[in-house]
C-alpha cells in the first residue's frame, strides 16, 4: 500500500513524524560533524573524512528547511574550501 496517497492513514502519520525526527537528528549530526571539521584542532585527514560524509548525508536530508539548507550547504562550503587551501599551502 502506498502511503502517500492516503495521507490521513493512522500509518501515514506515524511515519510522517518518524521522518520528522530522524532528519532532526541528521541536521543535528551533520552540524556537529562540520563544526567538529571547521575546528582547528583537527587532523587533514579528519576533515576528509568529515567532508566526504556530510556530503553524502546533506543529499537524504528531506525536513529541512531552505534556510537550515543552505546554511550548512555554506559550512560544508568553508570546510571545503579550507581544505583546499590546506592542501595548497602544502604544495
């Protein structure tokens, strides 16, 4: 049964909060995990690591709203970009 045409199913609900509260968490995570990147008492490969994953979870992230969106579309961003000039600093 697709629960997406009955919206007002006792089921539908149920996974409409469900959904609600594990992308709340997701948000909460990725924001720890990219303020914990953008920290400077963290290793390269750390960040890496931090950077690859956030951008693997931020795409599966339905609940959030534009601005939540963009606004850790903008930190991954940072931690980007200073990882670039990390590694250009190296070179």
């Amino acid at each position: 049964m697709d629960l997406r045409i009955l919206p007002d199913h006792p089921e539908a609900i149920k996974l409409t909060a469900l959904r609600a509260r594990t992308d709340g968490q997701l948000i909460a995570l990725i924001n720890r995990r990219l303020d914990h990147g953008l920290r400077c008492d963290f290793a390269a490969e750390d960040a890496e690591r931090i950077y690859r994953e956030v951008s693997q979870l931020l795409p599966v992230v339905y609940g959030a709203s534009q601005t939540e969106r963009r606004r850790l579309e903008a930190k991954l961003a940072r931690l980007g970009a200073s990882l670039h000039s990390a590694c250009a600093s190296v070179g």
